[in-house]
C-alpha cells in the first residue's frame, strides 16, 4: 500500500495555492506519496461544511491513509494547528472544528508544535503549506502522531444539529445541496430505524420546507423522470431528490432548512 | 507500466463522489494504481456527451488502460452493468449507450453480474462506487474480462449522427462545445476526404446555423484575431473557430445545431 | 524522487484536453511519472497570466521537476516551442512569453526542433500533445536538454510592470485576484524594504484604486471579520484582503488598476 494523503481545502483549483501545497508534499514526503484531491470547492472559510466532507469520505479510504484539511480563516492568529489518529487513519489541520465531526472517546488528538517539524519559513497567511504539510510529511515519513505535538487541550468542536424526534414526526435540517440538486439532510437511516419499523416505512413521507409530502424510495428511477422523491442516499442519509431532475431547485431548499418525516395512517 | 484508471463522472469536482470512488480504488486496486481524471463536469445525466467524450479521449492512452464511466442516471433500477474490451483497452460502467460510440464487432463485452466481484453491502444510488469500482479493481487485480459477467445480450446503443452528403452539400450537426468556444462537429476529416478531394478544400467553405461562410484553414492563427474560420480538430472533426475569440458566441452556435459545408465555383 | 511533471494550461476541466495530454505522457514518459494539475483555469489565451502562475509556483516543487505549460494562441503557426532549465527544474512549451518571468541570465533554452522527438502526426491546433509532450517525455526519460533543439535565439520576453517609487509614495500594479478576493500587486517585500526601514511599516497605509487607506498587517485575523488591510502574502507580494470576505469586490479591484502605498507622518 502506498502512502495516500488527501487534500481539502476551500483554495478552489484556479490558483496555485493547491500546486503550492502539492510542490511542498513532494519535496519533504516518501517517495511512494500519492496525493488524492478530496475537494477543493468548499466555500471559502466555511468551516462546517469542510468538517461535513471530511466524515463523509474517510471511511472510504484504505487504513493509514493521512488527511490533509486546509479551510483555516484563523491563519496566522493565536489559533492553534491540530493533527489526530481516528479509525486508523489520520488528519492535520487548523484546530478550528474542521476534523471534529468524527471526533470521539477513541481519537486521540495533539496540538501541533511547529518548532519540532518545521523545515523553512514560516509565512503568516499560509500554514498550509509551511506548517501542516511539513506536519504531514513527517507523518507520512512515518513518525509517531505524538512527536508532532503536545496533548491537545479542548479541541475546538462543532455542534452537529440533531433531528428532533416526537410520535408524529421527525424533524431534521438540510446540510447540503449537492452537485445534482439533492437536498442532504441530517437524519440517518439509523435515526429512522429507531423511529419507525421498517415495515411502517412504505407509509412514510418527507418534505423539505412547504413543499409537497414524498413518498420514501429506493432508488431515483423508482419515480417518474422530473418526479421528486425521499430515499437514503449512498451515505445513508435521508436525501430528497428528483428523478433526473434539480430538487433543490424544484422545492427551493437552502442549506439550514427543515426537513420533515411523517407517516400515513396504516390502511389509509 | 502501471496500472492507469481513468474517471468520467457527472459528478463535479465539489462534492465527496469522486474521492469515494478513489478511496475505494485504491483500497481494493493495485499497489501500482493510477488515477486520471478524465472529466468530471459531465453534464448532470448527459450520456451522449459522455459517450462523445469516452470516444474522444480513450486513443491518446496506453495499451491495457482501463476506463470508468459513471453517468447512471438509471441507478438501482434494472439496467445493467457493462464491462468491455476494445482496442486493448477497458470499460466498465451502466449499460445505457456510454460506452455504445466506440463499440463495434470486435469488442467484447459483458454484462456484470455483481455477486461475481462484490465485497461490501451495494446502495441504491451510488453503483458506481458500490459495482464498478469493485469490478474495475477487479480487473486491476489481473481478472479476466469474462469473469465479471456473462456474455452481454444487445447492450444499449445511442444513435451518432450521421452527416448528410449530397454533390453540392456536406450537412453535419454541432456535437460539442469546448471551453474555448471552438464548435466541433460531426463530420470528420475522412468524410470531407470522401466527398471532395483535397485540390478542392481552398474553395471549401463552411457556416453554422445561418452565420456567415467561412474558409477552411489549417490554424487558427491563419485568420487574424477575432476572425472566424473552420479546421480539423485535433482529432480530425471540423471544427468552428474565432482566433482568440469564442465562435459558439460569435455564431450563436449551440450543440444540436447545423453545420455545413461548400464548395465555391472553381476560378469564381 | 518520482519524476514530477507539472502542467500548466487554459483547458479547463471540462473537455477531453487534459486527459489527452496525460495519456501521452503516461504512454511515452517512464514508468515512475506523477503528474500534478498545477492549474487549467489560466483564462482562454492568457498569456501573461500563464507566465504569472508558472513563476509563482516552481520554487515549491522538488529539483528536477519538469513543468509543461501549454497556453498557445499560437498553435500551428511560425511560433517556435521552447524548454528551459532554470535553478534545476525545468519548462516546456510554446515560445510565447510563458516562461519569460522566470529567465535569467543563468537560465539554459533551446528552441525546439520537432523532427528530433515527435513521434507521430502533428495536429496543426494541439502541439501541447503533439510536440511538447513528446519533448517532455524524452526530457523525463533522461535525454539532456540540448538534445530536442537548437540554442534559442531571442526567446519572446513579457515585460513585468515594475513599481514607480518616489520619496513619497510606492505605486505598483494589481497583478491577479485570487479565489478568495484577495488582491495580489507586483509589490514585493523586498521592494517595501529598500523603500522604508521595517520601524516605518507600522505607519505605512496601503489603498486600491480610490478605496479607503488600510494598515499594513501580518494576518487576516490582525482585522475584525469583514475588515480589509493590506499583507504581505504567501509568496512575499503585498496583498489587499478583507478577513473572511472579499476585498476584490469590496474595493472594486480588477487586475492593472493601482496599488499606492505611503507613509503616515511620525507621531501622527
């Protein structure tokens, strides 16, 4: 297995930001390196969304596999660097929340020492590339997460917002609008099962602000092409989407918005 | 030479899809695995125009290259999956028409029977990461063609356009539209070979939609700046141009649209 | 060290270019190429802009590396193609300015001569696959420079816009807008140096076109969010910003408007 480290960051692919970071990686990381572009269309500065993307795709990725996150508007103020081990596989970046979605009791997190990694100058306005990449190249070199730091101390965390479950309903938020027009929410398909069996779910139906009540679906063509439809997507999250269509779009919904589960009257 | 794997998805570049299909790549692929992007800006659904690129881009790769197509609006209904073999090269994807343009009586093709290749649960929205990376790392390993399916029964094709000739006339259609705004159509070099023999082409002249005639020159660079001309491609369709301008905004010319090209009076 | 090919172009992401390319390189090059997208958003024939990145970003990368820049409104006609060796990486393509910002009198360039590399037809609108990747290929590969062409005689030099500095004032150019806003002049810190000793930056004030005067800070943080000031970027040139916003659209600063910069009375 070759040594795999990913890259997200809000620098957008225009730039040479990203080239820059990549340049730096070769220089100072093995010679099997292979570098993956996670993304690098988060919105700028939008530190949520970054910490969104980062638990979606890791789970994907073969064990010690290295993440490197770069959305730091903080850059260059008292803010500190962060790298952790969690599942196997390992993140660095600014200690601003954008790893702590899938942070638990079990990830074990140091706050980043530059001084004891750090090979040239260091610019004020990008530690991506003069802090966390000497960081991840030194990880990836195979050096020991706790030689990079100290013990982190309160991490920065993100609150996630959490469906609200009553007897009628369960109630969730958008997080994301994908590239389709799926409207992503924050209800998991485990979140439903512990709401209603699965033998209620052909009577369920979701909506996504005052739009119309779908039915809940397995697959987009199970629905007419330009029809709407609820389903859980390939994370397992509850999505609304339309059949070769742009639900977003189609049923104006916003990152942040409501996101509603109910069920019909059995026989009705 | 390595293993090269290349991506064609109408995922755009923001979202986690394509890092989830590399993740799960590398995870189950080879130790010498290469990833090419060949486009991930697909339009949402588009097969043709995945088809038209699949077609385009696959000559210019090494031998035993193995391609991965995923524009699947169809997924987790009945359409099949499709692995082939053309040229000496590969191909898995849905079996909807994007793989259809380079197909012909010496490719071999299978439709993919997933519990043949299959190493994890398969969600019904994101085959692409759940079947055909399995059955490309598959084939990655070293497996034959045949072992990912059985033989495929009248995979699905799309229908090219055929350019009409008539003794005064060669009538194409607008296939693509580059970033450039360069108009490519579907009539190709050996098309206008067939229909005029080269001591013709100075007195050829070409328009799209009702704009203007133009000459057939050999590069853009033949006509002064901001002057429209047409040529052969780079890969040998005539093509519309502006040197250093855009001909589709010039010309208004849009995919669908018509092409066509004359031959002015000898000595006019 | 893996051979490290970086490539520079105004493809974009969307059509089959770019693959084209790094199918020839992954065709002709060694068997331990790695290719690395430094940008193919450099606006459609900018030169200028193209020869901005490439000096830009090169200092980052490894000795050896090999970077093919591929902005060529002058496909097919007389322009000759040129490669360079400069501080022990190396440049390929079209002698158009390209490589002009970073060539000194220590840098070695030959302008190519096709017949001694090409390997198959030459396209008259597609030379970056057609003639500079094979020539980069060969390079890769191990030939020395000077085997792909002929000392180059007066390669095509861009001219830089140098700041005007006066008793009073340092006056320079906005160079490019970056993805997030920023503003990035020709002013570099050297510049700033040789103008005022370091105890004077404290009371230096920086303005754009007719915005407002801003400070000169160390980091985007140094200002309340939605805040502009002026910094010295990652790479050393004076920038105007706006932390967490976009100081681009705030200001209204387009590339070639002016950057001033002067110096409060002391005690002031």
């Amino acid at each position: 297995m070759r040594t795999l480290v990913t890259l997200t960051t809000d620098f957008g692919t225009r730039d040479t930001y990203v080239a820059q970071l990549k340049g730096v990686l070769y220089a100072l990381g093995p010679r099997d390196l292979e570098l993956v572009d996670l993304t690098h269309e988060i919105g700028a500065q939008q530190v949520m969304e970054a910490a969104l993307f980062v638990r979606a795709a890791w789970p994907r990725f073969p064990p010690k596999t290295l993440h490197l996150v770069v959305v730091d508007p903080g850059v260059g103020s008292a803010r500190r660097g962060l790298a952790c081990a969690h599942g196997g596989q390992y993140w660095i970046g600014p200690d601003n929340g954008v790893m702590s979605l899938l942070m638990d009791g079990t990830t074990r997190a140091v706050s980043l020492v530059p001084e004891r990694f750090v090979v040239g100058p260091v610019s004020a306005t990008f530690h991506g590339r003069d802090v966390f990449v000497p960081a991840a190249a030194r990880l990836a070199m195979g050096a020991a997460l706790e030689t990079l730091g100290d013990a982190a101390f309160e991490p920065v965390r993100l609150s996630w917002p959490v469906p609200q479950v009553s007897s009628s309903e369960l109630q969730g938020t958008v997080l994301h609008i994908d590239r389709f027009g799926n409207v992503i929410s924050n209800i998991s398909r485990a979140e439903i099962e512990a709401w209603q069996p699965t033998s209620v779910w052909p009577r369920l139906r979701v909506r996504v602000g005052s739009a119309p009540w779908l039915p809940l679906v397995r697959c987009y063509a199970d629905v007419p092409e330009g029809s709407g439809a609820a389903l859980l997507g390939s994370s397992d999250w509850l999505e609304v989407a339309v059949n070769c269509g742009d639900a977003a779009q189609q049923f104006g919904a916003v990152a942040g918005g409501r996101v509603q589960l109910c069920a019909l009257p059995a026989g009705g």
